[in-house]
C-alpha cells in the first residue's frame, strides 16, 4: 500500500527521511498564524500536491496532513462536524434533489477556518459546498467500464461501476474504546480528466486523476506513478476506470474570521 506521501510524489522510505522531508516543507512553505497562538506552514507544489504542518502554541508540531487541492465541482453537504481529532463528518447530497447520497468523513484543507468559526458567535457551518480529493492507497485500473464490470463477474460480492463507501466509519471488531472513525473511503468510477505530474522535491512521478463516481461527484485523485505503471498519456485516459482505496481530503472554501488568528 502506498503511503498518503507517495500518492503526491514525496514518498519516504523511514523516519529520518520523513524528518528530513517536513523540515524541507517547512522551510519552502507559507505561514500563516491560525489562532491560539497556533501556526500552519502551507507547502503546494506541482500538480496541486499540498502538505500542511500546524505548529501549536507550545512550538510543538501538532499534525501534518498531506493532500491534494481539488479542482472539480463542489458537492452540496450537510451535518457538518468536527471531530475533536480534526476529521470532519458530512453527508453528501444529490445535487439535483438534495437527497443524501453517504455520510463521509474528511481530512479538510481548512479545518483550521472551520475550527476557528466554531468558536464564532454565530458557530461553524453546518451546510455547504465541499471539493473533494483523495490520496490513493490501493488503485486498480480498467480500460473501460465494460472491462471493470467483467471483473466484477468474478467477485463475490461484485460492485456497481459508480459507488462510493464510506469505510473509515467501519468500526473494526477488534477496535478498542479509543477507536474513532478515519477519512478513508472505497469508490470506483470513470475518469474525466488526467495529468502527469513530476515532483519539483522529489523527481517522482505521480498522477492527477478525476473520477466521477456515485451521483456524479467529481473527486480528485493522487496516484503514485508506481500505482499506475502502465498508466496511459494523459490525452488517452477518456473512458478508463478506476477503483480503490482512498484517503479522502477536501475544502470547503472558508475563510478565517477576522481576528481569529490572533
């Protein structure tokens, strides 16, 4: 399984050289003081792979989270809530009727706006629009959809060419009291757009996925070029599909409240 580093092109191969790469975007990011005293350093390099870092208070690196920026169209949600470990809870709408399609958990690009409004007078949004990406972990590639519904022939259970599960809130049967759901999620779906990415940190190769999946929500993929190693150019991708594992991030575009960071 490729690390959520790997899919945008900055894998790591042990600890020293994670150390090594977070001091490095640490350096070449962007800060921007977000509240309590609390600082996030914003790295966003080619092929929109971003990774930010928070620096709390204390000067102590509070999380890191690799993503990558979502370009497709928003998709309406409700019931929208942070966790207190950062992972925001939503349900996804059909766009058309408003009718939900799967509650999803996310990693937010701007859970730090979301926290900061929660302590607001009028409170963090619980509606909005959320553009989606996700990191994959596992990825398989067919050459049409008629190619990945013959391969569903030979499953148990097979799955239909447009779905979306939201398996971090598979609560595992040996998960302990301290369990809480993760940003991970299955889905399958057809390509829509794709380009081929080299690393300006690293030199690696990773690829910029769209995949409209269930109700047509459009998510943004990252795939390590080690994932897809037969990957087509970007200008032969039109009717491929795709299927697999996914870290799931996202943004739902807020701003920071004034004053809030100080």
């Amino acid at each position: 399984m490729t690390s959520h580093f790997g899919a945008i092109g900055l894998e790591v191969g042990d600890r020293q050289e994670y150390g090594e790469l977070l001091r490095r975007l640490y350096a070449l990011g962007r800060a921007e003081p977000v509240g309590g005293g609390a600082v996030r350093v914003v790295w966003t390099g080619a092929g929109g792979a971003r990774v930010e870092l928070e620096i709390d208070g204390e000067g102590s690196l509070a999380y890191v989270l690799p993503a990558l920026v979502p370009r497709g169209a928003p998709v309406p949600v409700r019931g929208i809530a942070l966790a207190p470990d950062g992972v925001a809870h939503m349900e996804l709408l059909d766009g058309e009727d408003g009718r939900m399609l799967c509650p999803l958990p996310v990693e937010l690009t701007d859970r730090a706006e979301l926290r900061a409004l929660g302590r607001e007078e009028g409170g963090a949004p619980t509606e909005g629009l959320v553009r989606l990406s996700a990191l994959a972990e596992r990825i398989g590639l067919y050459s049409d959809r008629a190619a990945y519904d013959a391969a569903q022939r030979e499953r148990e259970p097979g799955f239909a060419p447009e779905y979306l599960i939201p398996s971090g809130l598979f609560r595992p049967d040996d998960a302990g009291r301290e369990w809480a759901p993760v940003a991970h999620a299955l889905f399958a779906g057809g390509v829509v757009a794709a380009e081929r990415t080299e690393s300006e940190i690293s030199g690696e190769v990773f690829h910029r996925l769209r995949v409209r999946t269930l109700g047509g929500i459009e998510v943004d993929v990252a795939a390590a070029g080690a994932q897809l190693p037969h990957a087509p150019a970007p200008d032969r991708w039109a009717g491929r599909w795709v299927e697999g594992a996914f870290f799931m991030t996202g943004s739902l575009g807020l701003g920071m409240p004034r004053g809030a960071d100080r």
